[in-house]
C-alpha cells in the first residue's frame, strides 16, 4: 500500500497550520513574529511551499536567535513538527537514492 500527498492537501495543511500558529493571542502580541507569519501565509498563494517553508524556518531560527531563544510554543511546535517532516521526506528521498545507485551497480 502506498500513501501518497496530494500538492494541493499539503497546500492546505501548511496553511491551516499556519492559520493555528497566527490564532495564539501569545503570537499576536508579537508583531514582528505574527509579521513572519502572514507574509508566509500571503506568499503561498503565489508561490510554491517548496520555495516559502524554508524561507519561513530561516526568518523563525533568526527571530529565536535575536530574542534569546524565545518564542511562544505555538511557534516552537510549528518549527519543530516542519522539521521533522522534512527530515522524514529527505531521508525517504536518500533511500531511494541509495537503491538506485545499487541497482545501477549490478548492470
């Protein structure tokens, strides 16, 4: 059995969750933090999320870097689930890579 995303489902879910993160009232007293967050929001609709997460964990790691490490848990748990999925995905995508170069060997 294989599971497959759909583009538009992940789209989506990327949206809500950020949705979620721009809902906590602790990341609205935060205008520079809730300010990353709707701009990322604004920017997936134009654009893919493939160019927009990265560059939106980039602006969270700079924010946490600047403000000592802080951060509501929203946003920590939003920054800590993305990243685990997407080491998740990286390490499916080097397994594959893996067998293909062994299969290619055995030519």
């Amino acid at each position: 059995m294989c599971l497959t995303i759909d583009k538009e489902d992940k789209l989506m879910t990327e949206q809500e969750n950020i949705r979620q993160v721009l809902a906590d009232p602790k990341v609205q007293a935060k205008p520079k933090l809730s300010q990353l967050f709707s701009v990322a929001l604004t920017r997936l609709d134009t654009e893919q999320a493939s160019q927009v997460m990265p560059s939106l964990m980039y602006d969270i790691s700079l924010y946490l870097t600047l403000n000592h490490y802080t951060a509501p848990k929203s946003v920590l748990d939003f920054a800590q689930t993305y990243q685990k999925t997407y080491h998740q995905a990286r390490g499916i995508g080097s397994a594959l890579r893996m067998l293909a170069q062994s299969l290619t060997s055995l030519k």
